[in-house]
C-alpha cells in the first residue's frame, strides 16, 4: 500500500500545517501541490493512500473565474471513483459538494464563522469521535449536504453542514483542524480585515479559546486520520 498523500494547497505560503505532521508522523510522504501557482495535478489517485484539498481565500464557486477551480472540482471525481480516501478542508470540503452536485453558498452580508465554534456530531459522526466541543472556523460561505452524502457534524443555523461523507472514503468538513498556533497568529494578521464581518469573533477570543478546545481538537484529528485512511482497506474500488 502506498504511502504517500497528495496534499493540495492553494497559496505560496499555505502549509498542510498540523495534518501534514501528523501524517509524517505517522510514516507518510506529503506530495504536495500547487494548481494555482500553475502545478499539476496527478493523472492516478491510486498511487496514493489518500488526497487532502486544504482550504484558501477563493471559492469553489470560482471556477468559471480560475481554470484551476474547475480543475480541483473535475479531480476529486477520480479518487471517488477510484477508492482513495479523500478530505477536502474548508475550501476542498465545498469542492467535493460542488463535485457532487450540492450547492455552496454565502449570504448578502458575507456573514461568517471566524474564530471557534460549537459543533455537535450526529449518530453517524459519532464513530469518529468523541469530538471536540468547538472547533476553529474561517469561512464565509458553507456547503449543502448533497443526495447520498451522511451527516457527520452539526453546526449553527447559518452553516448548518459541517462534516458530511460519502461512499465511505471521501469526507469533507467545514473547519479547520489543521491550524497551529503559528498559523492562528499568520491569518488573525494577514486576514485581520475579515474581523469586522458579521459573525466573526474579536482576536483575542481566537487566542483564549485556543488554549481552552484545542487539546480536544489534536486528539480528535489524530483519531480521525486513522479512521480516514483506513477507509481504503474496506471499499471495492469501481473504475
């Protein structure tokens, strides 16, 4: 079996950041490309035990803007075909919808989830638990749960879907596991404009509610990698 992991980012200074270490940690190879800086992607998903899209500032409704939105979206078809356990974080989780014929949305006033949030799993989610009590957010708009998706993770009224899978391998979720505290402090400077949406939490709450969830958030990724990855060795793959 493979070890390597495709692992898609979308900006010259993005890292796979906690989810890249963990994975090397535990003994994988991180492949990682860049469609927007012009990289292409692999013709063959098998080659790898799993494909990550992370997140970034675009959106998965960009596609008739940005040839390589179209193209991330017209990827994720073959791992899905071909049996490779696919994440899509944030961004990448909006492109499997999109892949999948559900809708991703945002409303008028770009109302937005920023800093950390309550999540609830559902009866399916919660064999990927126990879960973290709230999670890191940093989006604007959020996806549908597709026809023959599964409900994995529950959120507020206005992003309603935030984790969801699909014939068992292909898992997408609306937060951000992956973020270190170097990272925290890079977008809270970088993005600090995104502040002033609505819904959006004041900087010093993203700092004090890391302190207080994000033990629970480590152990829940660590766990759920394990599962995710595992997925490959019960599913039949259809070519």
């Amino acid at each position: 079996m493979s070890k390597r992991i495709l692992i898609v980012l979308h900006q010259e200074t993005s890292t796979p950041g906690r989810v890249g270490l963990k994975l090397q940690q535990k003994g994988y190879e991180l492949d990682i490309r860049r469609p927007a800086l012009g990289c292409d992607l692999p013709a063959d998903a098998r080659h790898y035990a799993g494909a990550i899209i992370f997140g970034g500032p675009m959106s998965a409704n960009d596609d008739t803007e940005h040839d390589y939105i179209r193209k991330e979206i017209d990827w994720i078809s073959k791992p899905l075909a071909q049996g490779v356990p696919y994440l899509g974080i944030c961004l990448g989780g909006q492109m499997l919808a999109r892949q999948l014929g559900g809708r991703v949305y945002g409303y008028p006033d770009e109302r937005a989830e920023i800093g950390y949030y309550d999540i609830s799993p559902t009866s399916h989610g919660e064999a990927f638990g126990p879960w973290p009590e709230r999670v890191y957010q940093w989006h604007r708009e959020g996806f549908e749960l597709v026809d023959g998706a599964t409900s994995l993770a529950l959120g507020d009224d206005h992003f309603p879907n935030q984790a969801f899978v699909y014939n068992d391998t292909a898992f997408a979720i609306q937060f951000h596991p992956e973020v270190t505290q170097k990272m925290m402090h890079r977008w809270l400077v970088k993005a600090e404009h995104r502040l002033t949406l609505p819904g959006a939490q004041p900087r010093h709450s993203h700092l004090r509610d890391r302190f207080i969830y994000d033990r629970a958030v480590d152990a829940w990724l660590d766990r759920f990698l394990d599962q995710w990855l595992a997925t490959a060795r019960h599913h039949t793959v259809r070519l």
